[in-house]
C-alpha cells in the first residue's frame, strides 16, 4: 500500500468572495432581526408610555388622586415594566435555546435603560406635544439617577438620551456582528 499525502486545498479567489457575501448575508440577516427584536421593544414601550398618560390623566387627575401617583410609577415602572422586559428577554432566550442569554439579556437591559433613564419622559412629552418641563422632580427618586439638579432638569434630560442611545445602538452593533439573533 502506497501513501499518498492530499496537498490542502488553496484557497481561491472565488470562494473568499464566497465566504465574504456569505458573512454579508448573515449580518443582512441579523440586522433584520435585530430592527425586528427593536420593533417589538419599541411597541412595548409606547404601550407603557401610553398607560401611563392615560391612567394618569383619565384616572388620577380625574379623581384627585393625585397624591398616589408616586406610588403608581413605582409599581408601574419599577415593577411591570421591569418584569414585562425581562419577559420579553426571557421568551426569545426559550425560543432561540440557552446560547442566545447575552441577546436576551440585552432585550431586558434596554428595556430598563428605556423606562428608567428619561426616554419615557421625553416620549410621553413628545407624543402628547406637551413642552418638557424644565424641572423634572419625580426623577429625584430614581434610583438609577443621581439626585442632583443637573440630571432631573430637561438639559440632564437630553444627556441621559444622549447617552442610553449610545449605549443601546453600541450593545446592538456589537451582539449582531458577534452572534446570530
């Protein structure tokens, strides 16, 4: 019996083009997913931002009870929204299998950073084209902010948006390039 030794296969210019349109294609792939996963966020998102106007305006201000709407917003937000995010991080995690818990952690992440970090407020400003105020009081018992004039004016505002956009958009970018969602 005679030896031989197969030589490896050289690659060639067509399949590294092969191999380039085929990543291509995967983040193609990924980022319509990724617009997907955003989407369903998002709508989660404008219905807690509309319950709030609405439960506030209809109920609370319709019935005096005003003097509650601190408590409301702490279970509302720190708890609801809180678990319908991590619900929503834990659905993808069993669908697409264990491997995927960055991605559905990353879901119930921005979900947080939305409610808890000044984009409700700007939003439920913006889609009720109300002007933002230029104090915002109620954020003083956020406990992910910093109690200081600075950030719970409507400036510390912009720059808490500012920053959990880079932050979200940055997580994203990094999560569709590295896995498949």
């Amino acid at each position: 019996m005679v030896a031989t030794r197969i030589a490896p296969a050289k690659a060639t210019h067509a399949s590294l083009i092969g191999e380039t349109s085929l990543a291509r294609l995967d983040l193609r792939r990924n980022l319509w997913k990724a617009i997907a996963i955003q989407g369903v966020i998002f709508l989660v998102f404008m219905a807690i931002v509309y319950a709030d106007r609405c439960i506030i305006e209809d109920m609370f201000k319709s019935y005096g009870l005003i003097k509650i709407v601190r408590f409301f917003h702490w279970v509302f937000f720190d708890v609801l929204s809180t678990v319908a995010y991590a619900s929503l991080g834990l659905v993808y995690v069993v669908a697409k299998g264990i491997k995927s818990w960055k991605i559905g952690a990353a879901i119930f992440v921005e979900g947080v950073v939305l409610i808890r970090l000044g984009m409700e407020d700007a939003l439920y400003y913006l889609v009720f084209r109300e002007a933002v105020p230029s104090k915002l009081p109620w954020l003083n018992y956020n406990p992910f902010l910093l109690s200081s004039s600075y950030v719970v004016s409507s400036i510390g505002l912009g720059l808490s948006i500012f920053i959990s956009t880079l932050v979200i958009a940055t997580v994203w970018v990094l999560l569709m390039r590295r896995y498949e969602l």
